[in-house]
C-alpha cells in the first residue's frame, strides 16, 4: 500500500527534512502545522527546491492527521504533550512516529543533557497520550535535519526504530528505505527509546567538539542484508 504521510511540525528542521526527502523519494506527504497558512508555504518550499511536480501539500495538523496512513511528530519536547492532546482524536488508524528528544535545552538547560520523564522516554510518554489502538514507533532522534536539508550530499546514519508493533515497524521500514543513506534498524521495544534518545544528546556533544552539525550514527556487525 502507498503510504500517505503526514510531519506534524514539517515546518521545523527535522521536519522539514524528512518532507523534503520523502517528497524527492515520490512518496506523498502532507505538511502539518499549526497554521495552514504556514504549512502551505512549507509545501511549496519543498515544491520549489525539488522543483517539481511533487505530491505534497500544506494543512493543519488535525487535517493533516485525518489523512494519513503514517504521523510523524516532529515539535519540540516542550510542544510534544500540548500537540498530542490536539492531534490524537484525528489519528484514525495511523502509525504514530514520535522524534521527540527530551533535551534539558528545551527549557533554557544544556543542549547536551537529557532530562528525566516519569514515564522513562518521550516516546512512552507518546504511548500514553494517544489511543491503546494507535502503533506508536520511536525513530529518527539521532539524524541531523542539516544532513536531510542538504540535497547535495547523501545523509550518513542507521535510523534505530523502537516499538512493540511488528508490522507498523515493516511500514516505517519502507519509509525510511525511500532516503538515501539511511538503513532501518530494529533497535527493540518502545521502552528502548530511552536510550536512542539519549544518544542525542551524545551526538550533539561530539558535534559541539568537531564543530559539526551532522554527527550521526552507525550500528557495526550486523549481516549485510540485516534489518
Ligand atoms: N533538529 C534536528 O536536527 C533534530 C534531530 C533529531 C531529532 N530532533 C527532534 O525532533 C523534534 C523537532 O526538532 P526541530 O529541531 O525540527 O524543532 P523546531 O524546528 O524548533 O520545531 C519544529 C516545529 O514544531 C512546531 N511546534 C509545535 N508546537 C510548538 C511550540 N509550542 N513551540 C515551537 N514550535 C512548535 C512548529 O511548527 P508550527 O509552528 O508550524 O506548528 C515548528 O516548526 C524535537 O523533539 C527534536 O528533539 C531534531
């Protein structure tokens, strides 16, 4: 089945990138943000640098929601629960991919500092506020928005997926199958996430020392054909 996906927050960086990609990919996505207005100018930002004929297009998050057989949520830690709450009575029967890193430097602290959720991860904290029925996934925490954004290099980083729905893992498989230079890689359950998040804040420090934007990561040892 032909996936339509929707980027809560496609505006941002992260978001943006993924839009970009999967629009240069073929694959038809929907801009989601608070303003319809502002999504609109995102979809033709993505239409203009791909210049083409691309299949994506600009709404409010609900309606982007409505629509989509995949949501990606990518706002801030700070925005996650608030976004959530909007979104979750439009979710249909939707995989539900959550980005979210719980970075202290989402409220004034240190870029390089996880804070501590209840629930143990941004992710379970997803779990949590939408419904028992909707897939939810974790992934695509320690890729650079930077890396997405720059057509002319290819992005370097295994995408660790954390969730507990077999088939809503094979789906997202595809999905980020369709970027280059990004291989998918069970990473376990959605409790993991706890940690891929925190990778994060590893990454953003090496970037910090190298003076990089872009730091990524790879998984060694696995069979070539590995998934
Ligand atoms: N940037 C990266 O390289 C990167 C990499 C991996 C993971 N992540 C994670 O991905 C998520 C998004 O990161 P980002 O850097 O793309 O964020 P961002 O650019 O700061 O924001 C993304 C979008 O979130 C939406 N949003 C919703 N509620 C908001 C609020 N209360 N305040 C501000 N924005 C709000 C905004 O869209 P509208 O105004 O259009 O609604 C905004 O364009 C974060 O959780 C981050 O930790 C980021």
């Amino acid at each position: 089945m032909n996936q339509r996906i929707a980027v809560i927050g496609g505006t941002g960086d992260l978001g943006f990138g993924l839009a970009l990609r999967w629009a240069q990919a073929g694959a038809e996505v929907l801009i989601g943000s608070r303003d319809e207005k502002k999504a609109q100018d995102a979809a033709q930002r993505v239409k203009d640098t791909l210049n083409s004929a691309a299949l994506v297009s600009g709404l409010e998050n609900t309606q982007a929601c409505s629509q989509a057989s995949v949501v990606v949520v990518a706002v801030p830690f700070s925005a996650q629960v608030g976004i959530l709450k909007s979104i979750r009575d439009f979710l249909k029967d939707a995989i539900l991919v959550d980005t979210t890193v719980p970075l202290a430097a989402s409220f004034g602290g240190k870029a390089t500092r996880v804070l501590g959720l209840w629930q143990g991860s941004a992710a379970a904290q997803a779990r949590e506020l939408v419904p028992p029925s909707t897939p939810v996934l974790s992934a695509f925490h320690n890729l650079s928005a930077e890396a997405l954004q720059n057509l002319s290099a290819t992005p370097d980083c295994d995408i660790l997926v954390c969730g507990d729905d077999k088939l809503a893992k094979q789906t997202l498989f595809s999905l980020v199958k369709l970027i280059p230079g990004l291989r998918p890689i069970d990473a376990g359950p959605l409790e993991m996430s706890r940690i891929v998040e925190s990778i994060t804040a590893l990454l953003i420090s090496v970037n910090m020392r190298y003076r990089v934007h872009h730091s990524g990561i790879r998984i060694t040892g696995l069979k070539p054909d590995a998934e």
